[in-house]
C-alpha cells in the first residue's frame, strides 16, 4: 500500500539542481523511492561520465544547513586520490572530500 504513494512523493519532490564546474558536475538526486537524497559528484569523461562519490544531501556551513541551489560559490580541486570540494555562502565556507571510487 505505500510504494505507490512513495512513488507520487517522489515524483513531487524536486530534484532537478545540477552545478557544472570544471569537467565535473554535482546533482542532487535519490537511488531509489525511500533512499535518503545525495549529492553526487560525476566527472566528465569525453562523452562518458563517471560517478566519482556522494556527500551528505543537506551541506553544513556554521551551524547552518545549505541545499546545493543556496550556495553562491563551489570551487573544486582534484587529488591523486580524492577530490576536495570548497563550498562558499556570505563570507563562511566548509570543505568536503571525497575519496575516488
């Protein structure tokens, strides 16, 4: 009885936000009906992509909780073996690092 009403609230959900920086992309967005949304980091590969990892869906600058739309300035550097990600809102910023998969 409540997979069809999963499937309407995940079809109302809006999880269309996608930033493109530097030959990789961030997008919001879900596995599955009743997973917990991520943010995904994809690498453009020629016409290829691959999924390098996930951060957590809601990002945490100083106490405060940012969807990926509210924050004004993403910069990303890429490692050997993982990719650090600044995000940047009024002054404040937090760094995230993924490990390459």
């Amino acid at each position: 009885m409540g997979i069809p009403f999963l499937k309407v609230a995940l079809f109302a959900t809006e999880f269309n936000n996608e930033r493109r920086i530097r030959g990789y992309r961030l997008r919001e967005g879900a596995k599955s009906v009743i997973a917990i949304p991520k943010i995904s980091l994809i690498k453009d590969i020629g016409v290829f992509e691959k999924e390098i990892g996930e951060i957590d869906f809601y990002i945490e600058i100083d106490e405060n909780s940012y969807r990926l739309s509210e924050i004004e300035k993403i910069d990303i550097n890429e490692e050997v073996d993982s990719v650090i990600i600044e995000f940047a809102v009024e002054n404040q910023s937090t760094i995230q690092k993924i490990k390459k998969n």
